[in-house]
C-alpha cells in the first residue's frame, strides 16, 4: 500500500492483492466510480455503484465498520473521488491502483457480459505462467 500524506488527510492506494484480500475477508466496502453503462457491462462482484459523475462524498457512509475502497477502470477516476472525499472531512481513503483494469490483469475472477446472450458472466482472464 501506498500513503501519501494530503492537506486534507491521507490518501491510501492500494494493490489488486490487497483490495482482494481484505474484500474476500469483508473487511472493507468497495465503492465503483464508472458510469452505471461501464457497470452494467462488466464490474467487479460485491462492489457497489456511487458513479462519480453523481458523486456527494458528505452522503457517504462512516468508515467506522468497514474501510472505504474505491475503485474505476483505472484508478484516474477513483484516485479524484477520494481526493474529493479527503476534501469533504475524511481523515483517510483508498483507492485501487489500476482499477478494475488491474483487477482483471491479475486473473481476478469479475462480471462480465456474455456477448451472446447480453446476460452477466462470471469471467476471468488468464495469465501466463
């Protein structure tokens, strides 16, 4: 994990690994700042929508239970939410490096859309080794 100290708090960006372990132990909630198109096609499961164009970090939950994890295609987008998150009060926020591209690089099992059927899949990509 990454941390880098902001004026407004701390800045947490965290590895595929990392988000998928903590994840698999329900330890935080993952937040997907795509569009719902980009979620609809394909996202990771368990993970729950707050799209960044609709984004209002002050009607975001506590963080007293589970840690707050966000996450985009990329982490460019998810990276500016919890800027702005940062901004609006939270002491610390994560974000997932890479994104979900990251995600699916890893071999990471996700939801993709069966393009025959338009019907949700779970899919993975495999990796050499």
């Amino acid at each position: 994990m990454e941390i880098e100290t902001t004026e407004h708090g701390k800045l947490e960006t965290w590895t595929t690994q990392e988000v998928h372990d903590a994840f698999g132990r329900n330890e935080i909630v993952l937040i997907d700042v795509r569009t719902p198109q980009e979620y609809g096609f394909e996202r990771i499961e368990g993970a729950l929508l707050a799209p960044m164009q609709a984004f209002e970090p002050d009607h975001m939950p506590g963080q007293t239970d589970k840690r707050i994890v966000f996450h985009c295609g990329s982490g460019v987008r998810s990276e500016k939410v919890a800027r702005l998150c940062l901004e609006h009060g939270f002491d610390t926020v994560a974000h997932l490096k890479g994104g979900s591209g990251a995600w699916k690089e890893c071999g990471i099992a996700y939801t993709g859309t069966d393009v025959g059927s338009g019907a949700p899949k779970s899919m993975q990509k495999q990796t050499a080794g």
